[in-house]
C-alpha cells in the first residue's frame, strides 16, 4: 500500500488527457487515506434495515422463475422467509455483542444460492423438506462463516422461525407484535408493493428477540463509527509545533 501511494503520488495531472486510475477495494483500515482524500469516493454498500434490505432482495429475484416452480404457495411464502432470515441475520450486526458474538460477513451469494437450492428443492421433493433446507441454509450457505458455537446455535433457531411448516398457514407473523407477516399469495410485483407500502419504516427489536433498550447499543455503535470514520478521514501533519 506504501508503494501504490507513491505511484499515485507521481502521477501528474493532465485535464486534457483521457488517463483514469480506477481502484477496488475491500474495506480496510490500510488503504491509504491521502488516495481517498485526493479521488473521488464511489462506495456500494447493502441497504440499511429490514424494509430495504427485503426489497433489495426481492428487487434481485427473476420472475419467470418466481412463477415457474411447481409449488407456488410454498416457493413464496418460503422465499419471503428466505430474504425476511437474510435481512434479519444481517441487520444483527448493528447490535454488537448482543447480536452476533463475532460480527460476521453475510454476502449476496450466501442469499442467491440459498434461493437457487429452494427452487431445486421445491421441484424435486413431493414434500417440502424442511430439515434439508435449513440444514443447507443454517449449517452450510450462512452456517460455513459462523465460527462460534452459540452463534451457530442462534443462527440455526432463527431460522426455524422461517423454515418451518406454519409458514403455510394464513395469518402466520414473525413478530409477538405482528407488525411482520407473510404478505398474500400473489405476482412478485404485489411482494414489492407489500414492502414499500406495509412494512414499518423503523426496525422493531421484538423481531430480532431482543428488548428495547438493545436500541440503546445500535445507536451508540452508529455514532461512535460515523465519528471515527470523519476523524479517520482528517489531514494529519508530521512535526512542526501549533494547534493540533
């Protein structure tokens, strides 16, 4: 990293040349904050709380495949448990210790092949097998990145929750409250609808199992992050006397 900032540093600007330096990056601490301070920042991060984080999901789903699979009650109200455990397990992070034990890195393809093995299960087995599905969910796809064991514990009940046969029956909700449910049977569009329309805007911690007071500790681990990232971001001077 030393070395790719000088190289940066080396370059010289030409307004009328067509020469871009395109770099990609993981997040990490030791990309050079003086080729951040001096480029032009694009970043692609996944949607914050539940409501977009769902409709993110469903927004990524092929509908000729939504409507093709030979169980089409319980592809849907599944696949809407499928993304409900995504989001869910994802927006747990932002809780600390009180929601993962170790804050782990959840990706889009842990989502995409979980929906791809739904669909080929659904049309292979006559019954819908839930145990091979959170098996595969649980233990494999979200399960390979759990290292401790009561979080592989907490990972595999929540998503009981989802993958489980009441999921089939009307009126069927997520939450003591109830504020989150299975939306109707019906085309993808009327999911998408659903979610802009009928799910609360602000996350409920009774969905995640979790009292109130856990806000407490989201908001305290949002602001200390937004603050050290602004300080991160300040120009340091090396030497000299003066006013810090």
């Amino acid at each position: 990293m030393p070395i790719l900032d000088g190289i940066i540093e080396e370059i010289n600007e030409d307004k009328s040349s067509q020469f871009r330096i395109w770099l990609t990056s993981m997040p990490s601490d030791k990309f050079p904050v003086s080729i951040l301070q001096n480029g032009v920042k694009v970043t692609n991060e996944p949607p914050k709380g539940l409501k977009n984080n769902i409709l993110g999901s469903y927004l990524g789903i092929d509908e000729a495949e939504f409507d093709a699979c030979s169980k089409a009650v319980p592809l849907k109200r599944l696949m809407w448990g499928l993304c409900f455990f995504n989001a869910l397990i994802l927006e747990r992070r932002k809780y600390g210790p009180l929601g993962w034990n170790i804050p782990y890195e959840f990706s889009a393809s842990d989502l995409r092949i979980s929906q791809a093995q739904l669909y080929m299960f659904l049309n292979y087995y006559e019954e819908v097998p839930y145990e091979a599905l959170k098996y595969m969910v649980a233990e494999a796809n979200y399960g390979g990145r759990v290292t401790d064991p009561m979080d592989r514990r907490a990972i595999n009940m929540i998503l009981s929750d989802f993958y489980n046969p009441d999921v089939l029956k009307d009126g069927y909700k997520f939450s003591e409250g109830g504020k989150y449910y299975i939306p109707p049977d019906g085309p993808l569009s009327s999911y998408v609808e659903f979610i802009k329309e009928q799910m609360p805007i602000n996350d409920l911690t009774e969905v995640f199992g979790l009292h109130d007071n856990a806000d407490i500790t989201s908001a305290i681990n949002d602001t200390n992050l937004l603050l050290g990232t602004a300080l991160s971001l300040m120009p340091r001077q090396s030497g000299g006397a003066g006013k810090s």
